[in-house]
C-alpha cells in the first residue's frame, strides 16, 4: 500500500528496513544491493546482542518475495532486513496466528534491534552519497533473474508488480 501510495516519492528514498523480529538478531541483508554491504558491515561491527559469538552476518541475499520490503524492492528501492534467530523453539507454531500475542515478544531482541535500527538510520542519515540509487525495472527483473525467482514469482502472481497492485487495489478483481 505504502509504494502504491507513494510511488511518485519512492526517488527519494534511501533505504526500506525491513524488521521482522522473532529472536536474537543475527544478520543483516540487503535485498541483492550488494553496494550497500560495506556500510553494513561497519553497523555489524558496532552492533551488540547477548551472547553472539561475533558480529552480525551481512550479505547480499536474494530479494524474497514473501518479506514485506518484496514491494520495495520490486519498485527498486533499496531494501535491507534484519534477520532473527528463534530464542523461543515454539515460534514456529505461532507466528502469524491469533497466538501470535505481546506475551510472546523476546524483549531482549526488540531492544537489540532498535540499537541496530539506530544504528542503521544514523550511518545511512550521514553518509555523504547514497549507498545504492534507485534501480530502474530492467535493473530488478534482472536480479530477480540471476536469482532464479522470475518463474516463481509469476505463479505466486507477484510479478510484475502491475500484477499485485491490480491484484490489492483494484475493484472487482
């Protein structure tokens, strides 16, 4: 909803962070902007959480479509994720459920990944040139190409992105 809204802004964005927490966190992945992995590893460096054996992981993973950055990306915005190590082995069961409740919210975790999204909104804030810039269409399809998710995303009916909007927005459909 937000890119549709928005869509005449989305120039002018410099990053989508995507926090889907559920534990410790562990990583940091751009969604396939590989130029946005040396500032992320300056934050892993910086970033503390209980009981890691070293700093975050960063990588330039593949832009997944089930993330709730998909949307950004496909509009080629930049997009990095924070990625979560289960504390709770039961998680599992209930994330995305009606039990999916407060009660069940890792506090240490949260807390951890509002110091790393400070981190993140400061580093990014002062940099002198933007990271990574927009990529045109033909710029994602192709690195939703080398990623091998064309086909997918078209059964899943994620792709384009004309696809989707049409798909939420439009009446009768």
């Amino acid at each position: 909803a937000y890119t549709k809204a928005h869509a005449d802004e989305l120039d002018e964005a410099i990053l989508m962070v995507n926090n889907d927490v559920v534990g410790r966190p562990s990583s940091l992945v751009s969604a396939g902007f590989a130029e946005l992995c040396p500032d992320l590893e300056r934050i892993a460096r910086r970033a503390r959480v209980q009981d890691a054996k070293g700093p975050l992981a960063v990588s330039s993973g593949n832009p997944t479509w089930a993330l709730d950055y998909f949307p950004f990306v496909a509009a080629g915005v930049p997009a990095i994720g924070i990625g979560c190590e289960m504390v709770d082995p039961d998680a599992s069961r209930y994330m995305h459920t009606r039990a999916d409740t407060v009660d069940k919210v890792y506090a240490l975790g949260l807390t951890e990944c509002a110091a790393i999204n400070a981190q993140i909104a400061f580093t990014f804030a002062n940099l002198p040139a933007r990271p990574a810039v927009r990529k045109t269409r033909a710029e994602v399809e192709a690195l939703l190409q080398q990623c091998e998710l064309l086909d997918a995303l078209d059964v899943l009916a994620v792709w384009p992105p004309e696809r989707v909007l049409q798909r939420y927005f439009e009446e009768g459909v």
